[in-house]
C-alpha cells in the first residue's frame, strides 16, 4: 500500500496545484521534486558549513603549532588525576 500524504496548508496546495496544471505533472511529482530540491539545497549548505568549520580548525591548528607555547597532556590534570 502506498503511504499517503495530506496537503492541510491551502497556500501549499495552491502553490503545488499551480506548478502540476502548468506543467502537466501529477500533484505528487510536484511536491516529491520541491521536496527533493530543498533536500539538496540543506544537504549543500550543511557540507559548506562542515567546510568551512574544517576550515577555521585547521588554521587555529595552524596557528597553534607555530606558537612557541607547548601543552602537554599533564598540564590539562591536576596532581590528584582531575581535569583542571
């Protein structure tokens, strides 16, 4: 059986009536392609935002390993074992 989706905006129907009588595709098809579209742009924008995260830490790395100040693993305990 095929799953069924209602359309409760009338904005939305109105939208989606209007591309499927323009372009003679089935209502589903519209709706399915809008969705498919917005799925890309999001997954688009998430990879450039992953992108530009890598970006900025690999230039803090960067910038850390040309400083003169050195962290050793010790430093970030106290003598107890504790994270300072």
């Amino acid at each position: 059986m095929t799953k069924q989706f209602n359309i409760r905006s009338e904005k939305a129907y109105a939208l989606a009536s209007k591309h499927a009588q323009a372009s003679g595709k089935p209502l589903a098809a519209i709706v399915e392609e809008a969705l498919r579209d917005f799925d890309e742009k999001v997954s688009i924008a998430r990879e450039k935002r992953a992108q530009k995260m890598h970006d900025l830490i690999s230039a803090i790395q960067d910038e850390v390993a040309k400083s003169s100040v050195k962290f050793e693993i010790d430093d970030m305990y106290d003598e107890d074992g504790l994270p300072c």
